[in-house]
C-alpha cells in the first residue's frame, strides 16, 4: 500500500455535514456495511477480504458511521461491543473468521484503507461516549465521524496520537533494528515511539533513540513519509537519520529487548533464512528498510 498518494477512499467531508445525508446514502443501491468491534476486529471471508453487508433497517447514528466512498460503493461501519456481536450480525451459510488486523496485514491489498479506517472508527466509538469536560452522553453528528455533547457543546473528534519511527544509519550504512518483548519471535524493526506534549516529531527522534537504545547527537534528521497506525490510534511520522556513534548502542531491555547493526548482506541473509522476520509489507517501516536496502 502506498499511503504517499491519494486515497482510493473519498470521505465526502463536505457533504456529510448535512443531516440526511447519512440517512439517504444507507439505503443507497450500492451501500456496503462492514461490522467491527470497539477493539478494532474484524470480520474476514477470505485472507485479506472483509466481509461486506448490504445494510438492512433503518441506519442507527449511535452505532453506524459513513466512513467513505469505496470503488463507487458508500461505506458504512457498524460498530458492535466485541466479537461474538460480529459473530450475530452474520449467518451461519456466511463463515467468516473474526480477527484484529494486525495479524493478517499482509494478506491485504489496497482494501486497508478501508480496514484501517474501519478499525480506528470502532476503537474511538468504543471510548467517545461520554463528554470529556462534563460527562454528558455524546450525540453523534456528521455520518458518526463527529460526537457533539448537549450540555457543554464541546464536540468530539476520532483521536490521532503522533509518533515517529526512523530507520538510523551508520558511516558503514548499517540499518538499526531492534525488537519490543512483546513481539513474536524473530520480528525485528526500525525504532519508534510517541511524540510527548509540546515536543516536535524531530525531538521525539532524538529523545526516543537515547532513551530506548542510548544513541546521542543523531545528525541529518529528515522526514520520509507517514501513514496511518490504528494499533491503537497512531499516526506514524517516517524519518531517517544517521549516527555517527554507533558503539553508543545499549539497549533499555525493558522496551527493546536487543537491537543492532544489520549491513545489507546481513539483513538479506537474515530474511533468507527465517532469523528475521520484516515488518508488514503495509508499514512504513517496511518502506524504511527496503528504500535502505534498495539506495
């Protein structure tokens, strides 16, 4: 997927403020509805194909939000408290097997954007209820992709949390890459972190990469790309950068379990032989390693 160009998936922004607009888009003859849990699942009928509904009834504001139109098709997400409410909204003639996304990314083609933003919808719906300032229940507007609060009139926007990741190289033009403990065996990165308050994305570069691996006076900090994250809610900001100390590397251990130097022969031969296993080929971190690889 290349998040660079523009999106396939047209939000309709400016018309959605109207208030039947929603309304008449739902029982438009090619509407799609896709079911999705407050944890972000969803429902798959094949790898990497979600499992679309023509929606029936009458359209729930509280629960179903217009995310878009895809390939012609208005795009509904219905969000459901967990995945057995998936499970109901379909058929037993209708096998789908219910999951989150970050397991099966790479069976995707260009349908994650769809995946992507369906997933974000429904882990900020699961959370956006109740008015932050005064607690008052939240009202859905805009197609659901807004909640207005009847008390204070403070409105409510689906949340994007910053963060940068950065492939860092050395005078050698070896890569760095490192592994959280939680991952699965054998996955292994270029670092990232989130953008702390009052801090711009290229400090968090510098802070992140002492803090997590003590790599200090990084040098030609550049922007790269970005793309969105819905694990749970991020924006990553692409950067690369070079070190010019590269025995600095200590890893915390607490976040990153071991980090290191890789030159291409090693990352190649690493990846040949099943030691590492990439990032998804749907992540900037992906396009990191391999416009590295390629220069």
């Amino acid at each position: 997927m290349d998040w660079t160009i523009a999106a396939g998936l047209d939000r309709m922004v400016d018309a959605r403020h109207a208030d039947s607009f929603a309304v008449e888009l739902w029982h438009h003859p090619k509407a799609q509805l896709l079911v999705v849990s407050e944890r972000g699942h969803v429902a798959l009928r094949a790898p990497g194909k979600l499992t679309f509904t023509r929606p029936t009834g009458e359209y729930r504001p509280e629960s179903d939000v217009f995310v878009g139109e895809w390939q012609g098709s208005p795009i509904f997400v219905r969000v459901v408290a967990d995945d057995a409410a998936i499970a109901a909204a379909f058929q037993a003639s209708c096998p789908v097997k219910i999951t989150g996304l970050r397991p099966v990314l790479d069976a995707f083609d260009d349908e994650v954007q769809v995946a992507f933003v369906a997933a974000a919808i429904g882990r900020w719906s699961g959370m956006a209820k109740f008015c932050s300032r005064c607690g008052t229940a939240l009202t859905p507007a805009c197609g659901g992709n807004m909640r207005k609060c009847g008390n204070c009139r403070l409105e409510h926007f689906p949340r994007t949390d910053p963060a940068i990741i950065v492939a860092v190289t050395d005078a050698d033009d070896r890569i760095l890459l490192g592994r959280q403990p939680v991952w699965e065996p054998k996955r292994m990165s270029v670092l990232a972190g989130y953008v702390e308050a009052g801090e711009s994305a290229e400090q968090a570069v510098h802070r992140e990469l002492a803090e997590e691996v003590g790599l200090h006076g990084l040098t030609d900090v550049r922007y790269f790309a970005s793309q969105p994250w819905p694990f749970p809610r991020s924006l990553m900001l692409a950067y690369t950068a070079h070190c010019p100390h590269p025995d600095q590397l200590a890893p915390d251990t607490a976040e990153i379990e071991t980090a290191r130097w890789f030159t291409r022969a090693d990352f190649t031969a690493a990846v040949e032989s099943n030691e590492l296993l990439q990032p998804s080929k749907h992540s900037v971190a992906y396009r990191l390693i391999h416009t590295w690889l390629k220069r």
